[in-house]
C-alpha cells in the first residue's frame, strides 16, 4: 500500500531524492537523481561536496535504501572479484569491506552538512525472546548489515502507516508496545504524529524544548525538476585511455610526488595493491571512478 513516504521526504527543504525507483514522478519541487548502481552514489557524492550544490541542497534522499544497499553489495564483489560477500571467509572479508563502504558514503553525506534521509519498504517478521516466547514486529526489509549503520546514525528511525480504523496517515516515531521497530534519541518525541513534515518539525521542536527546559539550556532552540538519467554505459577502452593519459601526464611531471598519490586513489577504489591494468570490462565503472577523482584532485595540475 502507498502511504506517502517519498511525498513526505519531498517536502524537506532543498532536497535531491537519489532515486532507485520511480516514485518520484508526480511529485511536484523534487530534484530527483536517478540512481542504477553505486557507483552514481559515489559521483553524486563527489558533486555534494561543491560549494554551488551545497547552496541549492540541503537534504540528501536515498529511495529506497534497499536497492542502494544491493548495489553497493555488486560493487564491493566486483572490486574484490567475487560472486558474494560471504566468499572467500576472513581472506576476503567481503561483508566488513561492504559495511565500511556504506558507513563512509553516508557519514561523508552527513559531515558536508545535509540532512540524510533513507526509505525503506517494510515486512513482518517473527523473532524469539530469550524464554523461547515471540514475537512479530515490522521491520525494514534492508539487509540487516546496512540497517545496522542506518540505525547507528539516524536520530529518528520511524515507520510510515495508515490507522485501519481512521484511515488516518500516521508516523511511528516510538514504538510503545514493540510491535513496530522504532524509535528516536530524543527522549520527549510523541510517540505518533500525522504524517505530515510540519507535524514532524514541530514534535521535534517540542521535544527540544522541553529536553533544554530540563536541563536549564536556553541555547536549544511546484513545478518537478528531474536530472538526467545517469543508466550510463561506460567504455572501458576510452576510459583506460584517458587513465593513462591523465597518469602519464602526471609522471611526467614529477612521478616521485604524483606516484603515490595516484597510487592512493586506485587502492581507494579498486582495493589496496590492486592495478588499473588488472582490472576487466566489467569493472569500467571503477576506471570511471577513478578518473574523476584523478581530475578533482589534479586538474589545475593537468
């Protein structure tokens, strides 16, 4: 059932909604970017830290997150050149390389100073307490991994719903009787508002206020836009051309000073002591990658 996560979050101020899927369409005001693999996230990233694009952006959405997480999941597979995150053991580490990814993608986000929101579906879910009982709960349906960084970082972690009786649409921003995963670090948050981006301000505003008033604090206080596609088919061979070109302009120049530092950007990318020249055409999107990072961190040097 729709309930309006996605129109919610549209009404966040100066947000670009990094798009999965195409629930965005008739949203009006949305800057949406539409997102195919991870490595549009880490381009959008790169694009977040310019002074232009952090005057027009204020929130950064991810919609959903459940396709960005199996999207980083390919990337870090293709970079260690596995078919899963669980091959190879503790040689590989897979799911530790794939955690650190995320967590460093969002926390960059958050410390340019946007406001970073995630959307997930949701599912049912039987657990059991420690006396055998159990129990059901709504719960995200990203993969636990991520959920895990998700829920680490938020300062709100609710869950959208319609009342069965009123019909009402409603947010769950503490969860009373566990019956839904939920919750919020500020302590004095109703535990039910409408779903409503000014009812979701003002219950913050509210729970501030009375968290500063406790502890004497007196500090505490229509037209849609839509970027281009970005399902993007990259040449590897032009690609590996410009690589070599940009590296060989720079060893020319000086290879002792600009060794290293290309060397650093490539271990960033493909894995340390990893090589431009090893990798295959199904790893184009690194070589991208790569090259623009070469360009940012060179190009008055070119």
């Amino acid at each position: 059932m729709k309930v309006g996560k996605t129109t919610l979050v549209s009404k966040f101020p100066g947000v670009l909604l990094l798009a999965t899927e195409k629930g965005y369409n008739a949203l009006p005001g949305v800057l949406a970017q539409d997102i195919t693999r991870w490595g549009d996230i880490k381009e959008v990233v790169r694009e977040l830290k310019k002074p232009e694009v952090k005057e027009r952006f204020k929130t950064v959405a991810i919609d959903t997150i459940d396709v960005a997480a199996s999207y980083c999941d390919k990337y870090i597979c293709n970079q260690l050149g596995i078919e899963s995150l669980g091959e190879g053991g503790w040689t590989v580490n897979g799911w530790a390389k794939y955690k650190k990814e995320l967590e460093d993608t969002f926390r960059t986000i958050t410390n340019l100073g946007y406001a970073l929101v995630f959307i997930s579906h949701d599912s049912d879910k039987t657990f059991k307490r420690k006396d055998g009982t159990e129990y059901n709960q709504t719960v995200p349906t990203v993969q636990k991994s991520a959920n895990d960084i998700i829920k680490a970082m938020a300062d709100i972690y609710c869950y959208a719903t319609i009342d069965e009786v009123s019909k009402e649409r409603k947010l769950i921003l503490r969860s009373l009787d566990g019956t839904v995963d939920a919750g919020c670090r500020f302590r004095y948050i109703k535990p039910e508002i409408s779903l409503d981006y000014q009812a979701l301000v003002d219950a913050m505003n509210e729970a501030i206020d009375k968290e500063a008033k406790e502890n004497d604090n007196k500090y505490v206080t229509e037209k849609r836009e839509e970027a281009p596609a970005t399902a993007v088919e990259y040449d590897y061979d032009a690609l590996m051309a410009e690589f070599n070109d940009l590296a060989g302009k720079l060893m020319s120049k000086d290879s002792t000073y600009y060794g290293p530092r290309v060397t650093q950007i490539v271990s960033k990318i493909l894995g340390k002591n990893k090589k431009v020249s090893e990798t295959t055409r199904d790893q184009a999107e690194f070589i991208y990658l790569i090259v623009g990072e070469m360009k940012d961190e060179f190009g008055s040097e070119l």
